[in-house]
C-alpha cells in the first residue's frame, strides 16, 4: 500500500461499533472483494471491500472477518482468516500479510488461514443463534455482478438452512456514516493531496492543452503524494462537454473561450475526496461565464451553511431548489412563468440542475448512509449544485467537502481557490 499504516485502534473501535447492534448469540461475517478478472491472465488493480476495511484494515483478497462476542470460548469472538503466504507468492506478487503483520493491522489476536475457515468455523456456527451476512444495499447500486459476498452468502445459506440470517448492511451503513476524528484525518488528507493536484493544473491549463494531458498531470501530482489514484473516475470537460454529467473520455483539446470544469480528486488509504472546479481555458472568465459561476457559487455556500445537525434532505433539498430558482431567474435562463407554472415534485429549475446538491463521503466517494434521517455531526457531505447550459456550451460545478460538527459545518477544502479572482490570478501569476 502506498498510504502509512494506520493505527489498529481505529479498526478496534470500528468493531466496537458494530458489536452494539448485533442481537444477542450472533455471529457476524464479512468477506473481502475478489480480485475482478480483465483478459487473458490480466487482473484489475485490487480494491478491497469497505466494510471489511473499515472493520480490519486489512487491504488484501481472500480475507474473511468472523465476529461473535458471544462465543462461549472466548477465542472465537473475533477471528480473522487471511491468505497463506508462500514462498512462491512472496516471489511473484510480493509478500502478503504474515499471521502476526494481521495481527497488527487488524488488531485481532486469533488469525487463520482462509483455506481453513470451513474446518475451524463449522463448530461455532452451529453455536450462533443468528448469523448476520452482508450484502451492498446502496441505494444506487446498479451493477448486478455477483461478488465474493454474494457468493459466500449463497453458500452459508445453503449450508445452513435451520439458521436465522439477518444483513449487516444496515448496521454498516449506519456506523459508517459518522466518521471518527481519524477517519476525518483521514479524508482530510485525500483533500489536501487533491489540492495539491488541482493547484498544479493552475499554471498549466492553457489553450492547446487536451483533456487527458490534463489527466495525466493530476495523477502523477497525486501518486507523487501517495493517493492510490483517483477516487473516481476523473471529468475533465471543456466547453459544452461539461454540461455531460458522466463526461470521462476526457479525449478533447481545451479551446481558447472554453470554460473547463474538472471533477477530479484523490484517494488516500481508501478514503476518497470529491472535488469540482472550473477553469477558464485562456485564464479569464468571459462576462457570462463569471455570471453563471458567481451564482453556482452563491448556491454553493448558501447551501453549505444549510449543513447543520438536525438538519432534514427534504428541507434542504427544498432550500436549495428555491435559491437555484431565484438564480436561474437572475440570469434569464428561466422566466417567472416557467416557475409560477412549475409542477412542484419536478420544478422548473431541474431543467439546469438536474442532479443532487449532496451525498455522503467516505470508504466511497458515494458513501452509504441514510437520507431519510437527520444530519448528525461526524457526517461528511459534498456540496455540490451545478448550472448547465447546452444551449450556451457552459457548464458550471462547484463541489467542496464538508464536515457536520456540533454546531455547524466544516469546510474541508477551505484552502482550495473557489473564487473567479484568485482563480484567475493564480493562472496568470506565471506569464
Ligand atoms: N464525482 C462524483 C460526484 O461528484 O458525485
Ligand atoms: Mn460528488
Ligand atoms: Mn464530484
């Protein structure tokens, strides 16, 4: 891994957590992602499951987590199985956690094989009341290929129909939407090496420059600065490609006149960063761009404030819709006809901003946690409200990163340029 090791006591805590929820006489158990196949005996770049990383920081495949706090032989409250290091592994792919380098990531004493989960676990599961499996609940899930849980589950089922069976995800979802001050650390640190990349962009977006060199000079900032890549995969949109919401050919030249809008951020220790910025191509923002900007940026902020604990989605979401309104009206891109018209479940204004204002960020850039309930300190939000106009080939994002605390919000991404005048300045500083 590129990141430093991180401390076992967050992971200790992290299953403290979870410990509180389960129903008495049950057995948790957690499976680590596969590693996803491309062609012929190529491998994609390994990423681990969230839930088991978040519970064991151990960032390998073929890792089981069991977690049974009743267990009657006290060896058994947690276990963790881990692939057999070899000889020949240590050869070819590099060394894989030894029994006691689990032990320190994760924290916990009794470490397996995963080869021998079967023969070890057999005579505890029978001793667990309730066995609780999990499962990716994410809201936006779209993707139906079936992964190493999925089959895991299917097979736990099979072997043992007489069992009650109930699903982490909620409890998972739940815990990881309220970041501990390391977590926090943590993000903080993604943010701070985007802002490392997107400065860097400051002195080299010009007219001539294509998307993906542009690409090109943010993942070498980041790697430079031990991200594991990008969090996402990077929009890179100049001109009208902005206003397409999942641009990621990132394959066109920057034109002079263009607005570029760029969301681009790092990951570090798994933990993801989301950030949008727009760029003027030729270092100055036309009279109509700096308008269309000025009011996402007003948006940006009046939302911002809007994070606070107690807070509901519904009435933010209706704030933002009403001042996203008053300013599409401003800037003549809605009439007060369209808006008195308007159906309230799909106003007017969606017609520019048809996305969420914010989601959750953590383990994954949309990270899991509830929208039907309220805001709480140590939730991270993005900010994100954007205009795009097709018919003007302008398309406008301003995301940044926030932290509920007790009796606000913080703003993570504070020290990134966000205003049209230090963002000029800073890309004219070297001509
Ligand atoms: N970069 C993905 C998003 O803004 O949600
Ligand atoms: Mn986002
Ligand atoms: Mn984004």
């Amino acid at each position: 891994m590129k990141y430093d090791a991180i401390d076992k006591s967050l992971f200790i805590e992290n299953r403290s957590r979870f410990c509180n929820y389960l129903k008495p006489g049950s057995m948790a158990i957690f499976v680590s992602n596969d590693i996803l196949p491309t062609n012929a005996d190529g491998a994609m770049g390994f990423r681990q499951n969230s839930d088991l990383f978040y519970l064991t920081g151990v960032d390998q495949e073929d890792t089981i987590l069991v977690i049974f706090p009743d267990a009657k032989d006290g060896r058994h409250k947690e276990v963790l199985f881990v692939k057999e290091t070899s000889e020949l592994i240590a050869i070819w792919e590099g060394a894989k956690l030894t029994k006691d380098g689990a032990r320190q990531t994760s924290g916990i004493d009794h470490i397996y094989w995963h080869h021998e989960f079967e023969k070890i676990m057999r005579p505890f599961i029978y001793q667990a009341e309730t066995i609780y499996l999990n499962s990716n609940e994410h809201t936006r899930r779209y993707i139906d290929t079936e992964t190493a849980q999925d089959r895991f589950n299917k097979t736990m089922m099979a072997k043992y129909p007489l069992h009650r069976f109930e699903r982490c995800a909620p409890i998972m979802q739940h815990i990881r939407s309220i970041k501990s001050m390391r977590e926090i650390e943590l993000i903080q640190q993604a943010c701070d090496i985007t802002e490392k990349g997107f400065r860097r962009l400051l002195s080299f977006v010009k007219p001539g420059v294509w998307e993906y060199e542009i690409e090109a000079e943010l993942i070498h900032e980041f790697i430079r600065n031990r991200a594991g890549g990008f969090a996402y995969g990077p929009i890179i949109a100049s001109g009208a490609n902005a206003c397409v919401l999942h641009y990621v050919d990132n394959n066109k030249e920057c034109k002079d006149g263009d607005l570029l809008l760029l969301d681009v951020a790092a990951e570090y220790a798994n933990y993801a960063s989301d950030l949008t910025r727009c760029l003027p191509v030729n270092g100055k923002f036309s009279k109509r761009q700096k308008a269309i900007y000025d009011a996402v940026l007003r948006v940006h902020r009046a939302a911002a404030k809007q994070l606070v604990p107690g807070q509901t989605f519904e009435k933010y979401n209706k704030f933002v819709a009403d001042i996203m309104t008053e300013e599409l009206l401003q800037l003549g891109l809605l009439t007060s006809d369209e808006v008195k018209n308007q159906n309230p479940a799909n106003p007017a204004m969606r017609k520019y901003f048809m996305h969420g204002t914010s989601h959750f960020l953590g383990l994954d850039v949309h990270d899991v946690g509830f929208f039907h309930e309220p805001m709480q300190a140590g939730m991270v939000f993005t900010v994100e409200p954007g205009i795009y106009v097709r018919e003007e080939g302008i398309g406008v994002r301003i995301e940044n990163n926030f932290l509920i605390t007790t009796n606000g919000q913080q703003d993570l991404m504070k020290n990134i340029p966000i205003e049209t005048e230090e963002i000029e300045s800073l890309m004219n500083s070297g001509k």
